[in-house]
C-alpha cells in the first residue's frame, strides 16, 4: 500500500517542533505533501532537506516568510516540475510536481497550496484568477497524465464540509462562486471536470469527522468548528486506487491536520 500523506505546516520550523517528525516516523508514508513552508531555500538547507528520512524537493516564495511548498518521497522522481507556468502565482511558491513516469505510465504527485481570499478583495481576486489558472493546466494535464494533487485548497466544498455553514455563505472559502469551481472541477464532464475528491469518495458521510482546519479564534479547536480544506484530488484512474484514509488529530502540529490516504500503487 502506498502511503500519501498532506499537510499544511503553517511553517515547517513551527511544526517540526511540536513532534511533527516523530509521528511521520511512525506513520512511515511514502510520500508527504506539505504546504506553507514560511521559508526559504537558506533556510531549508542543511535542516529540512529530508523529513522522516525521505529526501525533499521544494517550491518556495519569492517573500520571505511566505507560502511555499514542498514533496518528500521515499521514490526518486523522474523529474520535478516547479510552478505551473504562471508568474503571478508561481512567484509565490505554490506548486511543486513530482514525476514518476515508466514507458508503461505517466503518473504525478502534486503539492499546492491555494491562495486565501479572506484578507480582503484583493486577495480574493486573486484567488479567482488563481482557480481559472489552475483549472486550465489541470484541465490540460489529466489529457497527457494520471496525477494526485494534494494541498490545500481553501475551499470547504458543501456543507458536509464546513460547521458553521450558514454564517459563512459570503465568507471566502465557502462564497459560491468557490463552490461552484469545485462542482465544475469534480463533475463527470471530462471536458472542464473529471477528477475525484479521494476522501469523499472513501467516505462519502463524514461530516465533522472530515475537519482538517480551524481557525485560531476561540475555542474552534477544542469545539471542533472546522473546514474541511485539505484535499487529495486525483484522476479516476488513481482514484480508484484509494482504500483508506486517515486525518490524524491526536496531535496538533499546525492550525490543519493531515491528511493520509493508502493507494493500491506501486511506484
């Protein structure tokens, strides 16, 4: 079974100090997607090159301090794409791809992380442009390549995923213009949709149970007011490939959870 974990670290010096190695290392998956590294290659190197024992390749911000992301995996890619090929957000390090292709197979691992809008419009503008960037090469992609993509999506898709979700119709991550990018990203159109949404997939009742995210405002934690914005999006041929899952609360190593799903893979 291979082992696909993701995680937003909200800083990977911050979450490597509150245990996050040692449960990896009991974890022992073979692949981890992280997101929101907050640092920089000088940073990263001679420290978090390798992660539980497995050698990383990263996609950092050009601000210090800022996004990033990252792939550690026990397999050596057979090549790495950093960004997606546009310079408004790969400037802001939100996509790195891992490549595990054979002459019998194409397949991806992608970790990214999309922007927040709840700073303000502009940064919600942004996102949009975001999404229309992002479909477009995912769009492209799935054409040529089986991929998974992991990371944070910032978007809470139904109300299944969301506690308070009357209170947040207007509020970024949950407006319906977000929710409808994801029907359209996940519906069986193969045209403009056609990925899988793996953990609902896996299991398709979850509600509260599903949470990867809670705001540091009140007692959300502690009560359980969360989002379900961590996702494992895949093409049908490898979504069909999921047996389990796992969002891991017995520690909190950031503001999000991890999410690990065991694909029937070989790589």
């Amino acid at each position: 079974m291979f082992q696909l974990t993701s995680l937003n670290l909200n800083g990977i010096r911050s979450a490597t100090t509150k245990g996050l190695e040692s449960w990896l290392a009991s974890m022992n998956p073979d692949c981890i997607c992280v997101q929101e590294l907050k640092a920089q290659q000088p940073d990263i190197a001679g420290r978090f090159e390798m992660l539980a024992g497995l050698p990383g390749w990263f996609h950092c911000a050009e601000k210090k301090g800022y996004s990033g992301v990252g792939i550690y995996s026990r397999y050596a890619p057979s090549d790495v794409i950093v960004g997606f090929g546009n310079a408004e957000f790969d400037a802001e390090g939100r996509y790195i791809e891992a490549r595990f292709d054979t002459p019998q197979r194409k397949l991806s691992i992608i970790s990214s992380y999309f922007p927040s809008g709840s700073s303000g419009e502009e940064r919600q503008s942004a996102k949009f442009r975001f999404l229309d960037a992002m479909h477009r090469h995912l769009m492209q992609m799935k054409q040529e390549r089986d991929f998974i993509l992991c990371g944070d999506i910032n978007i809470a898709h139904t109300k299944q995923d969301i506690k308070n979700w009357r209170s947040n119709q207007k509020n970024s991550g949950f407006t319906p213009e977000e929710r409808a990018w994801m029907d359209m990203l996940l519906a069986e159109d193969k045209t403009s949709g056609g990925l899988h949404d793996v953990y609902r997939r896996l299991e398709p009742d979850a509600t509260d149970a599903g949470y990867t995210w809670w705001s540091n405002r009140g007692q959300a934690y502690a009560n359980n007011v969360g989002w379900r914005i961590d996702y494992h999006l895949a093409t049908p041929a490898l979504a069909t490939l999921a047996r389990s899952s796992n969002i891991y609360k017995g520690e909190k190593f950031s503001d999000h959870a991890p999410l690990t799903v065991g694909y029937e893979l070989a790589l």
